[in-house]
C-alpha cells in the first residue's frame, strides 16, 4: 500500500547495562582485513578496510533501537552535535531523538575522513591508492555498513535514515536484506540518476581530471593539488542543491565590488569545500552515484520493511516524480509505504534544514 499523507570496537557498558553512547567522539575499527577481505560487487578483494564512525545515544540490552544514519555524498561520521552536518534531525529531543535511539553514523567506503579510500595506503606499495582504488557501489557502501552494525552488536536496525545518496545506500539496504531493517527513511533520493544529473556530474569530474595538478590521481605526496578543479567541482555542484528561489531570495542581483553576490559566495563554497574533502574521493563517490539502478533487475520480491519516502516540490536536482517512482514501485509489490512532498523553497539541500513539516513527518513515522 502507499500513503501520501498530507502537504573501542564496542562501546562501553553503562550503568543502566545498556551499551552507552560515545557522544560525538569518532571511532574506528578495521572491518575486514587480509584473512577476511571485503569482497566488492566488481569480484575485486579489500583489505584492511577500517571505518570511522561516530555513535549518538545508548543501545538497548536486546540491541532493538539501533538506527543507522547513511551520509550523502559530501558528508562524514559527524552527523550530530556542535559542527554535525545533520544537527538539525538528530540529538536530544531531535526527530532521530538520540534519548530514544542509538545512533550510527560512518563516514562512508571510499571517502577521506577516516574510512579507507583512495587517500588511504595500499599496503601492497606503500603510497596511496590514488585512482589504483577499486570501484565500488552503493551495495558495496551496505556491505561495510551491516559489518559495522554487526560489530556493534546490532543484527537488525529500527529504521536505517539518509538522505540523497544516503537516501540509495537506505533503499538498497531494504531491497537486498528485508529482514534486517524494520523503517526505511529515503529522503530526496531517486532509484536512479537522470541523463542532466549524469551531465552535471561529468563536468565536475572533468574540472578535477584537467587541472593541472591533479597528476593522474597521485598528488598526495606533492605541495600542489588539483584545488581549482575541486572547488569547481564544488561550485557546479552547490548550484545543483539549491532552488532558483532561494538564490533570488538571498542574493538577487546585489553586487559587491566588480563581482555579483552569488559568485562571491559560490567561491566561499569551492574554497571552504578544499580544507574537508578529497578530489579522488568526489570522483569515485559521484561513479557511485551513476551506477546505482535500485530497480534494474525488475521489481523488487517481498520487502518487510515499511518506508518513508520524502521529496521537496522546489528539489530540480532528484525531483519529486523521480521520488515517486521509487514508492510506486515498492507499493505495486505490497510494501507498506508512506510518500509526502515537502513544500520547502530550499532547493534539495531542504533535507538538511529545520523544515518544520519536514521534521514533524519524520519524528511520527520513526515513532509509530
């Protein structure tokens, strides 16, 4: 059916006996490793494989309260607290309360803040992996995550949530493994990219492949790197999660100096983007974006999950008929699934906003 409603390893015990949270203090620990290496869609072996992760809250004695939080493509284990990119769903009182649930967030398969990726050493040659990496896909991203969940004594999760590409890493998680997951959150997230996101997707790519020194891939160890194509990268894509309203609203036509208001803060964005993220990590993580087809194989069997999927009637990047298509399909194969459009005139980036209805919509689907 579907609805569309209205507008250490392990952390430690506490005193309660329950598994007590690590607040926002990121973790790590190695998942896979020579003996047991993380075997990748693409037949290729990983190892080590480690993850950083931070935790919110305090798990339960039958492990039953777990929720996993699946960052997009820019984010990273720090979902919550001073700084976290997503403070305004999760903590304290939030619609993901971390009172009720416990909280997990890594930083995902790939990236560069503390989870093995291209930046990482291979330990066959010593030097960083560069474009030597291996590709990889969001079923993989799932692979890492049930591991961590596993480690954390956590076998089956109270709702798993994401937004945009954490948003495909949720829908695949409750297509491949039904079982292991009882509310799934897809908030502005399609079951595939369309030919202009793919479009926009290249172009960034190209900015970071053509700089001058971007070297192949192999900059690391070099005093320059290719920081004009990623902050490029970085501009072109921020235009793609904002509304055409929103950029009006704010800047207008307004100049300041020779320049107009909205290029000097989409440099603002480029530069500041340069100091947390790296140019191989963008480059493998948007191929991950494009090779996502959650429904390729045909509809999906038997799912026991029950799913939220939200979208935002001013989101151009995954568009609200993108959105719907994803529940259309759940639903024509039973599924219990609850679709709503948000009106909000952020633009995509919407789903990181304190967008009241927004919110209230999360907070009673992960509490019925």
């Amino acid at each position: 059916m579907i609805d569309t409603g209205v507008g250490s390893t392990e952390p430690a015990r506490s005193g309660g006996g329950g598994l007590a949270a690590t607040g926002a203090e990121t973790q790590r620990v190695v998942l896979f490793d020579e003996d047991d290496p993380l075997v990748l869609d693409s037949g290729e072996l990983l190892a080590p494989v480690e993850v950083a992760y931070e935790t919110y809250g305090t798990l339960d004695d039958d492990a039953s309260n777990a929720v996993f939080v699946c960052h997009a493509l820019t984010g990273d284990a720090h979902a919550a607290g001073e700084g976290g990119w997503w403070n305004t769903l999760v903590g304290p009182g939030k619609p993901v309360d971390t009172d009720h649930f416990f909280v997990v967030c890594p930083n995902l398969l790939g990236g560069c803040r503390g989870t093995t990726g291209p930046s990482s050493v291979d330990p066959r040659t010593g030097r960083p992996y560069g474009l030597r990496f291996p590709q990889f896909t969001v079923r993989d991203l799932v692979r890492v995550h049930r591991a961590l969940a596993a480690s954390l004594g956590v076998e089956r999760l109270a709702a798993a949530v994401g937004g945009s590409l954490g948003g495909m890493q949720v829908l695949q998680w409750a297509l491949d493994h039904p079982e292991a997951l009882e509310r799934a959150v897809v908030i502005a997230a399609p079951a595939r990219l369309s030919a202009q996101n793919i479009a926009f997707s290249a172009v960034a790519r190209a900015s970071i492949l053509q700089d001058e020194h971007f070297h192949g891939g192999d900059y690391y160890d070099r005093e320059e790197r290719p920081e004009v194509g990623l902050a490029v990268a970085r501009m072109l894509a921020h235009i793609t999660y904002v509304s055409e309203t929103s950029l009006e609203r704010k800047f207008g036509r307004r100049r300041h100096g020779d320049a107009f208001e909205v290029e000097r803060y989409l440099h603002h964005q480029g530069r500041s983007f340069l100091r947390r993220f790296d140019a191989n990590s963008y480059l493998y993580l948007t191929r991950v974006m494009e090779s996502f087809d959650a429904f390729a194989d045909g509809p999906p069997g038997r799912l026991a999950a029950r799913f939220l999927l939200v979208s935002f009637d001013t989101d151009w990047r995954f568009p609200t008929r993108a959105v719907r298509e994803v529940a259309d399909v759940l639903a024509a194969v039973g599924a219990d699934v609850r679709f709503r459009e948000i009106a909000s005139p952020h633009g995509h980036d919407s789903f990181l906003l304190p967008v009241r209805v927004y919110h209230e919509t999360v907070r009673a689907f992960l509490g019925a």
